[in-house]
C-alpha cells in the first residue's frame, strides 16, 4: 500500500478534514463555538504552515533593511568615489557599541562588544546602488542595531549609528543611507 507524504497539498487537505470532523463532532456535542474557532485556525495552519501562530505581540520582531549609496560615495585617496563595505550589529545594549572606537567595532567587534554582542551581518555597496534585505526576525535580546560603515578616512567621516527597537511583537524597516562621508540610519514602524 502507497502512502501520501505528510507534506503533500492532498495529505493536507485530508488531515485538515479530518481533524476538522473530529473537532466539529466534539464542538457539536458540547455546544462550544469556540471549538470551531480553533478548529478553523488548526486547518489554516495545517492548509498553509507558513502562517504564523500566535498574537503578533508574541512573534518575534521582523526587520527589514532598505540599502542605499549615493552616487558620491567613501572617497578614497585619489578623490575618487568607491565602495562601502559595513556591518549591521544586533546588540543587547548600545554602551559599548557606543564606546568602541573605530578599530575595535572592525578587527575585534566580539571582544569590544562582550556579551552586548548577539549577532551581525556584513554588506557592500557600490555607488550609487540599492539593495534589500529581508524581512527576518531579530534576536530575542536584541533591543539595538548597531552600524558601522568602513569609510576610507574614517578620521573625518560619521562612520556608526545605532537605532533602539523592541525584540518582540514589532515591525521595522530600517533604512541605512551612505553618503560622502556619513551614514544615516532611519526606523519606520
């Protein structure tokens, strides 16, 4: 006898209305309307296990990221415009973030941050281009994203910036822009 993978649309289908029978069945017997509630959500959720359970107060926060260099952009030596390349830290509290120079927040970030450090991800961009990330959720003790950018002359350029959010039940869009000299960082909710 062939069995059907518990991952297939028709399986699905047929487990959803079965557990559906059931749950109808026992809701009937004891005249709860709330049973149909939840019998309705379970078949959701078996029909599509994308969909997300729980309050959204519960889910862990979703950030997404909106890239975007300007066309002058890291003047190198020469003048010229190049590219950024930076990293975009999770961070429990912004103290030692804030505290870090330049040098310590690119060769020994793990050190610099101590236990403030939950996690970070690295980017380039190139002049005038666009990219975007995610969404994807953050942390559970993130309450921070920290940046900085690896200017050529970071003696004269505003090369971090740090933004507050909240780990759970939120969606952000951070928008990280790169200019000559500078990076700016701007939360939507």
């Amino acid at each position: 006898m062939k069995y059907a993978s518990i991952g297939s649309r028709s399986s699905r289908l047929l487990l959803a209305l079965f557990s559906l029978s059931i749950i109808f069945l026992s809701g009937a017997i004891s005249g709860c309307g709330a049973i149909w509630q939840a019998s309705s959500k379970t078949a959701k959720v078996i029909w599509q296990p994308d969909i997300p359970v729980g309050e959204p107060q519960n889910l862990p926060t979703k950030i997404t990221y909106s890239l975007v260099a300007q066309n002058w952009l890291n003047p190198n030596p020469s003048g010229d415009s190049s590219p950024i390349e930076f990293n975009v830290f999770q961070l429990e509290d912004d103290a030692m973030f804030l505290a870090a120079d330049y040098d310590q927040l690119n060769t020994q970030y793990e050190k610099s941050l101590g236990t403030n450090y939950l996690d970070h991800s690295e980017y380039a961009l190139l002049p005038g281009q666009f990219k975007f990330i995610g969404p994807f959720n953050v942390e559970d003790d993130a309450n921070y994203i920290g940046i900085v950018a690896k200017f050529s002359d970071p003696e004269r350029s505003l090369w971090k910036k740090v933004i507050k959010v909240k780990p759970i039940g939120r969606e952000y869009h951070l928008l990280m822009m790169f200019a000559a000299q500078d990076v700016t960082l701007t939360k939507v909710e």
